[in-house]
C-alpha cells in the first residue's frame, strides 16, 4: 500500500488523564518495527475495563493512553520478519498473548503467555513500547492493542487471523467480552450438561456466561442483576430465571440456595465486585460446587470463610475465558459464521468514534449492552 514504511496521521480518541473525556485527537503512527503488523481499525466495542482503567485504576503511569481492546480491522502492512500476516488480511488484536514458545503457552492448563505487555506492566494496563505520538509526545498503548485508534500497531503474538468473509463490526466483540465470558463457562468452569447456573452481572460478560451455559447444556440457568429491564434480554442468550438482590431481605446467596435445594452446581460472576465474588462462591452447593471469578478488578481483596473451601467448593478465575488468544478467537469466529453463538443480540448501539464519550456515559449509567464504534470504513 502506499502508506507502507510511512508514519500514518489519523485520529483516534486519546485519554490524557484519569477521570477526564476522551479527546480525539490527531495521533502520528509509525511503521511497524521487526514482528510487528499495522492494522486499521474499522469497529471496536467499548468495554467496561476501558471504564476501569479510566474511572476506578487510574494508574497515573497509565497516561496518556489510547484506549480500547475489543477491536478487528485489516492489515495494512507488517513489519520485518512477519509471515504469518499479510496486507488485506481481516485480523482481531489480542490482549493476552500467544507466542507459542514459552512455558504458559506450551501448557494446555492454561492461555498465560509469558510474552507481550501483560509481563510487565499487567498493573499499569498499558504498554510504553507505543508507536503513538500526538502533540510530539509519547502516547501509551492500552493493553497492548488501543483500538480507539484508525490505525494501531502491535506484535504479531498478539493478533489473530480471522475468516475473510466475517463482518467486522460484529466480530470485533470477540475481542474480549463475549470470549472472556463464553470461555468462562465452557473452558473454566466446564459446565456440564444438566446441571444448574448462576451468572451474576448481566452486561456483555454475564450474556455471553449466559450462552456458554446454554452451549453446554446447563438445565437451569438463574440470571442474577439488580436491573430488572436486563432479563427480556437474558432470556435471549438462554436463562431462563431472574432474580433480582434488591427483591429480597435474605443475602443473595442464601436466596439462590434455598432455590436450588443447597446451592448451583457452578456460578460464574460478571460484576467486577469482590462482594459480588463472595456471593457467587456461596451460592454453591458444598462438596461440588464450582464458581469462577470473570469481571475485572484490582481494587480489593476478596474473602471468605475457609469451611467454604474446605467443604469441597471450588474458587476459580478466569482471564479471557481461557481461551488461548490466537487459536480460540479464529475458532469462536467461525462460530459465529456457522450461526453457534450469537453476536448481533450483544449490540446496542452503533456509533461512530467521535461520539466515543457518549459510549462510555451509557456504560457507565448501564443504558447499553455493548456500543460498537465504527473507527474506519472498509
């Protein structure tokens, strides 16, 4: 192309402090250096560990950044020693990894890789090896991908291949949230079929546990979420009761109990809240039950009492879902081609990357599933 091996102008949405809009802002991007692709951008979702990173981290080494980490778009030219990608191929960039040579990667116990930005500066969420700059200063890359961008780049672990025929503006949620969520289920808890579910938090995370439940073949499926609007759409993605904390005295995991005769067989939470976490611990069932950590924070410690251990549940985490990046997102792309998951249902609102803040005010105030911003035309 006739940009390749040239610094690109183009806009992109820029974070230059905690707690503050985003501007948009003419950003300069430069080549791609050795194992790296440049990829424009054409949709991103905004996620709620966007918000995090903004509103509650707000790392002060973390600014100024471009956000965003849910995104697909197409190559636009590679950087020495790249073959795997080539200009014009549709891509998603991947925050976590797959080099496929370290110890995490070669171990099918898990999709860590020992590679990428999360090895060192995981607390920070951003990486200062950027190609950013704007205003002649150095702008930080946020989770290693920053697709408020119309144009990014990043290293060739940390993109995935993807289907030529998927349309990008739905696919782009695979980025993170409906993997991260859907994973949880099906990779880390490996809910089996017949069984009974919680999943607490209904945003694009929770929806997506919701459905990965449904894929495996859960009997019941209880959505817990203090916003009762939320269920119509649950029922979509295959639950098929609601409860809301708000309706009862009682704690909540006393209340999901008392439903299922001692407790569910595995609970996911999607909320992000240590109390939250707590919850869906002991709305297990003793002697089997599974819960699975999903929704993302740093902020606190999580606690509980050991005899909820030691009487045989099971307390686990789940980072992306499981899924190891750069195989499993191709895979969950075809998936979706073949109509097995759902990702059209996820989408709320279409918007264009201008209006990036007014996405982030209807996350923020739950008005929203998932906004996907158009950054790039095709």
């Amino acid at each position: 192309m006739a940009t390749a091996g040239k610094v690109i102008k183009c806009k992109a949405a820029v974070a230059w402090e905690p707690n503050k809009p985003l501007v948009i802002e003419e950003i300069e991007v430069a080549p791609p250096q050795a194992n790296e692709v440049r990829i424009k951008i054409v949709a991103t979702g905004v996620c709620h560990t966007d918000l995090y990173h903004l509103f509650e981290g707000k790392h002060k080494d973390g600014f100024p950044a471009v956000l965003g980490h849910e995104g697909a778009g197409i190559v636009e030219s590679v950087g020495p020693g790249v073959t795997e990608f080539k200009t014009g191929d549709k891509v998603i960039p991947l925050f976590i990894s797959q080099c496929g040579e370290c110890r995490f990667c070669k171990s099918p116990k898990t999709n860590f890789c020992n590679e990428g930005w999360t090895s060192t500066r995981q607390d920070v969420m951003s990486s200062e090896d950027s190609r950013f700059t704007c205003k002649g200063q150095k702008i930080l890359q946020f989770m290693g991908t920053s697709t408020f961008s119309q144009y990014t780049v990043i290293n060739q672990i940390a993109v995935a291949k993807i289907n030529s025929s998927a349309p990008l503006d739905k696919v782009c949620l695979l980025g993170c949230g409906v993997c991260t969520g859907y994973g949880a289920a099906v990779n880390t808890a490996k809910v089996e079929p017949g069984s009974t579910c919680a999943v607490f938090g209904l945003g694009a995370v929770g929806l997506a546990a919701v459905m990965g439940c449904k894929s495996a073949g859960a009997r019941r499926i209880i959505a817990v979420d203090i916003n009762p609007d939320k269920f119509e759409k649950a029922k979509v993605f295959g639950a098929t009761e609601f409860v809301n904390p708000k309706d009862h005295s009682q704690p909540i995991s006393q209340v999901l109990s008392q439903m299922t005769s001692g407790g569910v067989d595995y609970s996911l939470e999607c909320v992000g809240n240590v109390g939250v976490m707590r919850s869906a611990l002991e709305c297990c069932i003793k002697g089997w039950g599974v819960s699975v950590i999903v929704g993302w924070t740093d902020m606190d410690n999580v606690a509980t009492r050991p005899i909820n251990l030691i009487g045989g549940r099971t307390w686990k985490g789940s980072l992306f879902g499981g899924f190891k990046s750069k195989d499993g997102v191709p895979q969950m792309v075809n998936a979706y081609m073949d109509k097995k998951i759902k990702l059209d249902e996820f989408i709320t609102h279409n918007m264009a990357l201008d209006e990036v803040n007014d996405a982030i005010e209807l996350m923020k105030h739950g008005q929203c599933i998932r906004s996907v911003l158009s950054v790039s035309l095709q």
